[in-house]
C-alpha cells in the first residue's frame, strides 16, 4: 500500500514538513474500475447509502488486491461515517494487514499510525462503542507511545458510559501494570476511587516498585478498616502477615509507621499466632542491627508465650539467632588473627556461656509455659520440682509458689499429693519440726474431696509412724476423727467445708483402727471399732475384721455380737456373707454342744433370706442335722428347702432331698417325694424327675407303676423335643413289655404328637428351640438349606386329642383319639430281653 506522501516547502525561508496527504486521496489515485465493476458502480450511484449494496461490493472485492479493497471501505465509510458495521470490518481488515506484516513501530511508523488515524476518525461518530475503543487501546498498547496511550485510556473513561468502564480498566490496569513507574501509580490511585476493595493490587503493586513504606501504610489502613472486605479472600491475620512480612524484611524503608507498636498490637489480637510475630518482632531489630533489643524481645517472648508450639517457635528462632551471632564472631576473630590484630576472647566466651546457659533453661521454660496455660496443674509444679533436683533453697520455693498458686477447688490432678511430698522433703532433710508444720497447714486446706483431706491426716501419721514417735501417731489419727459440733452432717454434702466431714471418711477410720491393732490396746481398738459402728460408715469388711480380731483376742461372743450387728446394719446380699461366716464360725467352735442355739441361729438367718441365697443355708442347717441332730429334722429342713428355694435351684435341691431320703430311710421312702417333684417341677425338669422314678420302680421290679410313670410323664414329652424320655420307654418296653403295652406306647407317642401340634404355646416353644438349634449348627458349618428343611420336618404332623386321668393306684388311664402315625423313626433297636416281641412297622395299629 502506498504510504502517506510528505512535501517539503520554504516557509520564512526554513523548510519545513508538508501536512500528511489525506489516506482517501492516495487511494483514489489507485481506483482501478474494471468491467466486472460497473454494474456494482452503478447501483452505488443510484443507492449511494444503502449498506447492503456497498456490503455485496465489497464481498465481490473480496479477492482483490489489498490496496483496491481499502478503496473500497474508504469510499463505503465516507458516504455511511456512521455504520458500525463498516468501521468495524474495516478497522479489523487494517489490523490484520498490519499484523501479517509483522513489523514493528519502529520500521512501519507511518502505517502504524495511519491505523490509529482511521480509528480516531471511526471514534468521531462511534465513541460509545466499547468495542471500537478496545480494539484501538489494544493496537496503542503494544506501540512505544505511553502518553498517546494513557490520554487514549481517559479519552475512553469520558466517552463511555460507567457501566462499561470495567472493560476500560482491565486493560488499563494490565497496561500500567507493564508500564510501571509514576504512572501505573497514578492510575491505580485512580482505580481505587472506583473500587477501593482493590487495594491488595495497588500494594502488590507498590512491593513490586519498591515503594514498601507506602504499602505498608495502605495495608494498614486496609486492617484498620473493620468494613474492607478482601477480594482475593484474605483474611484480617493473613493481610498482618503480609504487613509484618513488609514491614519486617525492608525496615530501614518504613519511615511513616511506628513498627514495633503494631506487631505488638498483632500479638494481643492474634492470640493463636504469637510465636512468628514475635519472631517479625526479632527479626526487625536483628536486620536494624539492634542485636540486643533483639535479644530483650526474644528473651520477652519465651516468658509469655502461653502454647508449646509458639515457645518452640521463638525459642528455635533465639537459638538460631544466638548460634548466628557466635559464628559471625568467631569468623571476624579469625580475620583478625589471620591480621595480626587483638581478638577480644571475652566477649566470644560470654556469648558462648549465653547460649548454652538458654540451652540448659528450656526444660524450666516449657515447664512454665505449662503452668501460664493451667497454674492448677498439680503435675506440672511437682515436674518442676524435679527439675530443681538438689537445689533445697529452688525447691522450697517451688513448693511454696505452688500451694498457694493452686485453688484446691480447681485442682488438675491430687492437690493433697504436693503438700504432702513437700512435707516429705522437709523430712528427708531430717527436719521434723518444719515437716510437721507443713502437715498442718496441710490438714486446714479445703480440698475438693474428704478422702484428700484423709489421706493427708494418714500420710502425716505415717511420718511420725517412720520417726518412731507411735504416741504422736495415734495423737494424729485421734485429732483427725475428733466429731464434728454439727449435728446430722452428710458426707457427701459440698457446700460443707472438708474439715467437717472428714470425721465420717472410712478411709481415715480403717487407717485409725490398723493403726490401733498395731500399736495400740484391745480395749482402744474396740472402741475405734465401736465408734466406726456408731457412725454407721462400716461395710461388711469392717464388721470381718472386727469379728476376726475380737476372735484371734478370744472374746468369741462379742465377736458374735459383731456379726449380728453387722447383719442388722446391711442388707441381702451382704447379709448373706455376714451369715455364711458367723453359722461356720459358730458351728466350728461349738459343734453340736449349743444346737438349740444354732438352731435358733438358723431360723433367724432363713426367717428374711430371699430364695436365690436360701440353698447353701439350707444345705448347712440340714448337714447340721444330720451330723448332730436328728434325721428327721433333716429331712423336714430339706423338705422345707424344696419350697423354699429359687425355681432354678429346685430341681436341684429336690435331687439332693431324695438322695439323702434313699440313705437315711431307704429307697421307697422317697416315692413321696418323687410324686410331689413332678407335680412342682417345670416340665423340662418334671421329665427328668419322671425318668430316675421309673428306673428306679423299674429296679425294684414294680414294672406297671414303672409304666405308669413313664404314661403319666409323657403328657408333657413332645416327641420332637424330648426324643430321649420317649427311647427310653421304648427300651423299657422292649425289656419289660409285651405287644399291646408297646402298641399302646406308640398309641400314646402319636397322640402326644398330635397334641403338641395343635397347642400354639407347645409350637411357639418348639419353633424358638429349633431356631436355636439352627443358629448352632449354622455356626459349626450347616448348611441353611438342611436347617429350614429339618424345621419343615418337625413341625408337621397329624390332628387328635388326648386326656389323662391319673388313678388312685399311681398309675394312669389314657383315653385317645385317633390320627396320623408316622413310627419309622422309632425303629426298636436290637432287644437285650429273649423274649422279644417282633412288630411290624408298617402293620396298621
């Protein structure tokens, strides 16, 4: 394209340049009209403003030379200046050719700006079109020309509404971003006008030039602001590390602000980072070179620092910071040496002697950086005390600071625990007299339980116990249990001071009475044993004990005495032991010499024992009996056991009755018993009871009653659930019985079958045992399969109905419906009798 033409011309004698040639007049020059042309030529003549017409010619131009389609737009935008729609494209087809180009503004200077000639000249009519101004701020922008540029940028501000001006300032925030200096400055002050929540970029931007006082200050004013909201979502303590970070590394810039007064303001207000910023507090003396300031700030943080985590913090930076000094000192002395000059050794010592003498501090450090987070912490003032070692004079202190640093209500740990260890370290220095003074101020402490206070009466009793001094011991223990004035005092009372209660505290007493057995007399152990009775705090180890020393001193009743008091203050179950104990004691030493009055012992132990605790009783009132008494009232003890005791201990106890029966009075004797078992026994237990009676019948060789028993008990047999009651009337069938007694047991099994299949309690019973035996053999590897189909096998059968009527004779009358049979299962083994019956089992009964 042909460039603009320059004319030189004498004006007053001096040359100077010609005005640029329009762009229009250059490119008419170059109009090169063919014959394909003029049918488009002619209808712009008739229709010179239509922007269809010039829009289909500048289509058919569109392969045309570059130079021809530029005549083309020059001509369409001088008849429409105010189609934005040719400007546009125009503007767009300039660019592009510029840019294909690809030549700087240095080389094509003139086409450069011819460019921005026809953007200035589109902007004359379409200055509120956003766009036209973008693409012209995008092409200066990469252009040298700062200042066209920037007053390109305001010229947009002003003619564009300030709803578009965000897309204006994108560009010309990035634009001031790469120029920099006075004036990217100048127009973020500008920005920040418009939007002052963008302040974190105009500080970005400040750090960047270097300016870092200036950022500092508007970082403050930024914090100080409680309304500014961060756009990049900051938080307040991340916008203070950031001005601690400026503030901290360039401190020799910052000239406007008074910086120790705000990191100091930081650290009261962010409680939870304390140990960096007064890490930025060193760090700002230490880069001024005021090593010692530095050092005062350090030595400040490590005893104010409430949490580990920030003491280790400043305490790893003081020691980096001290390592540091030394090894700066240790390489100028080397200079020096290496020069000749005088090395000042001193000083290198002393700052060595600092650091280690920091390093052998910690453990106290931390320990009190422990205490400031919880000054009641019982461990951590005996963990200081530790520390002290040897030292008596740091001890003693620490012990004293301790008891009266601690509120004994608010205590983290055993209060009473420190007086009385501080106690002992008076001790183990052999000084009696302080120690017990420390006792005493330890026994007037409110602690937060009585048993505290106890156990430092019994700790203060065992110092004079070690020292030898037995009188003053129980002098101790007598003051300890001395009653309160106050009547009806509950230990357990709070609002009571410790001091009060401690007289009833069973801990001091069970002290005070060993104490008492150890050293002191029968008669001052009984009346401590006594006074612990009064006061009604003993247990049933107590009552032992003082049973148990009354015996070993041989007054064996008073120590009976003891066991029936006991008995009367505690209840069953304890009761129960108390009983145990006193009927052996009893017995042991008496035998069968007072047996009315063991008797009578007897009776009252069993006049309230509940049933669960009323079988070892028994057992022992009857074993009595039997050993010193009558065998009659043996058996009536027993017979009144068999009442008396649990439902689970019945059947035992009933066994136990008849064996004893069977000795004493022979085996018929205990036909009674067996008849009034089955009739009180659970029916899993009465089966049992039914099968001992009719073996034994059976040995006797009453065989009918045998068989009686064995009809009467089958009532409460299902056939599924008890298949061993029901095998073993058939093995006495087999032995003992002929074809129609047989048959009559397969008559009554089915009838019983039949019963338990109509009855839903006798089915829920029998589903809930098969579920049972389910679950056990799913849980020794059974399939579910087999377990379902075995439950589908047991709970079908046939329908009947069958009544019982037991004769006077004991032996029992059935009266049977009829119903389905299935006996396939109850195949007769292999008979041990000769005279063996042989049944079909297919045969139809």
């Amino acid at each position: 394209m042909p460039g603009e033409k320059k004319a030189a011309t004498k004006r007053g004698g001096k040359a100077t340049a010609a005005a640029p040639v329009p762009l229009d007049i250059v490119l008419e020059d170059s109009i090169n009209i063919t014959d394909k042309d003029l049918a488009f030529e002619e209808e712009l003549l008739r229709n010179p403003y239509s922007l269809r017409h010039w829009l289909r010619y500048l289509d058919h131009h569109a392969s045309s030379p570059i130079a021809q389609q530029f005549v083309v737009y020059e001509r369409a935008v001088k008849e429409l200046p105010g189609s934005y729609k040719l400007w546009k494209a125009y503007l767009d087809q300039r660019r592009q050719h510029l840019a294909k180009r690809d030549q700087p503004f240095v080389k094509a200077q003139e086409e450069w700006e011819s460019v921005a000639d026809c953007y200035e000249r589109a902007l004359v009519l379409l200055h509120k079109m956003p766009r036209i101004w973008i693409d012209y701020l995008e092409h200066l922008m990469v252009t040298p020309r700062i200042t066209k540029t920037r007053r390109t940028f305001d010229k947009a501000l002003r003619a564009l509404p300030i709803t578009q001006h965000i897309r204006i300032w994108t560009l010309y925030l990035g634009w001031a971003k790469k120029i920099g200096g006075e004036t990217a400055l100048k127009v973020y002050k500008r920005y920040l006008k418009l939007e002052p929540n963008h302040g974190e970029d105009y500080v970005d931007l400040l750090v960047s030039l270097e300016r870092y006082d200036e950022a500092a200050s508007r970082l403050c004013k930024m914090i100080n602001n409680e309304n500014f909201q961060s756009m990049h979502g900051k938080s307040h303590y991340q916008l203070w590390r950031q001005l601690c970070d400026i503030i901290c590394s360039h401190p020799k810039d910052i000239k406007s602000l008074p910086i120790e007064r705000i990191i100091r303001s930081g650290i009261k207000r962010f409680t939870d980072q304390t140990g960096r910023l007064w890490n930025d507090l060193a760090k700002y003396w230490i880069l001024l070179n005021h090593f010692e300031k530095a050092r005062d700030v350090y030595e400040e943080a490590i005893t104010s620092v409430m949490t580990v985590r920030d003491f280790t913090q400043v305490f790893d930076a003081y020691a980096e910071f001290e390592e540091s000094v030394i090894s700066a000192k240790m390489e100028a002395a080397e200079v020096a040496e290496a020069e000749g000059e005088e090395v000042d050794q001193m000083e290198l010592d002393m700052r060595l002697m600092r650091l280690e003498r920091l390093m052998e501090r910690r453990p106290f450090l931390v320990n009190e950086v422990l205490l400031r987070q919880n000054p009641n912490s019982v461990h951590e003032w005996q963990k200081r005390v530790e520390l002290w070692g040897d030292n008596a004079p740091k001890v003693v202190e620490t012990y004293t600071k301790a008891v009266t640093t601690i509120h004994p209500k608010k205590a983290d740990g055993k209060f009473n625990s420190l007086w009385v260890n501080f106690a002992k370290f008076y001790e183990q220095g052999n000084d009696i007299v302080s120690a017990r003074t420390i006792f005493e101020k330890a026994t007037k402490v409110n602690y937060k339980t009585v048993n505290d206070l106890a156990d430092v009466w019994c700790e203060y009793a065992e110092m004079e116990l070690r020292n030898e001094n037995y009188d003053a011991a129980l002098q101790v223990m007598g003051r300890a249990t001395i009653p309160s004035k106050q009547k009806n005092i509950a230990f357990h009372d709070e609002t009571l001071p410790v001091q009060i209660r401690v007289y009833k505290s069973l801990r001091l007493w069970s002290f005070y009475v060993d104490l008492e057995e150890s050293i002191g007399t029968v008669e001052s152990t009984k009346a401590v044993y006594d006074k612990i009775l009064e006061l009604k705090i003993a247990n049933p180890q107590i009552i032992v004990n003082y049973a148990n020393f009354l015996e070993e001193n041989k007054f064996f009743e008073e120590s009976y005495k003891v066991y029936e008091r006991g008995i009367d203050l505690f209840g069953y179950p304890i009761a129960f032991e108390l009983w145990n104990t006193y009927l052996l004691k009893f017995i042991e030493r008496y035998g069968g010499t007072k047996l009315e009055r063991t008797r009578d012992l007897f009776e009252q132990a069993l006049e309230k024992v509940p049933a669960k605790y009323a079988k070892p009783l028994y057992l022992m009132y009857g074993n009595l009996e039997e050993t010193h008494g009558l065998a009659r009232h043996a058996m009536s003890i027993y017979d009144r056991a068999t009442k008396a005791v649990a439902a689970e201990d019945r059947a035992d106890m009933y066994h136990f009755y008849i064996a004893k029966a069977a000795t004493m009075f022979g085996v018929t004797s205990t036909r009674e018993i067996y008849e009034r078992a089955i009739e009180v026994l659970p029916d899993k237990d009465a089966r049992v009871m039914c099968m001992r009676f009719a073996d034994m019948e059976r040995k006797l060789g009453e065989i009918d009653r045998a068989r009686g028993i064995f009809a009467h008990g089958s009532q409460f047999c299902d056939p599924r659930i008890a298949p061993d009651y029901w095998q073993a009337w058939h093995d006495f069938e087999v032995q003992h019985g002929n074809e129609d007694t047989f048959k009559e047991m397969l008559r009554i099994k089915r009838s019983v079958q039949v019963k338990f299949n109509t009855d839903v309690s006798y089915i829920t019973a029998q589903m809930l045992q098969t579920q049972e035996k389910i679950k056990a053999a799913a849980g020794s590897g059974s399939g579910s399969g087999d377990a379902m189909q075995t439950l589908d096998r047991m709970i079908t059968g046939g329908v009947g109905e069958m009544t019982f009527v037991k004769s006077k004779a004991h032996s029992v009358q059935v009266t049977h419906g009829e119903g389905a049979e299935n006996t396939a299962s109850m195949e007769p083994a292999a008979p041990a009798n000769p005279d063996e019956i042989a049944i079909d089992d297919d045969e139809d009964l």
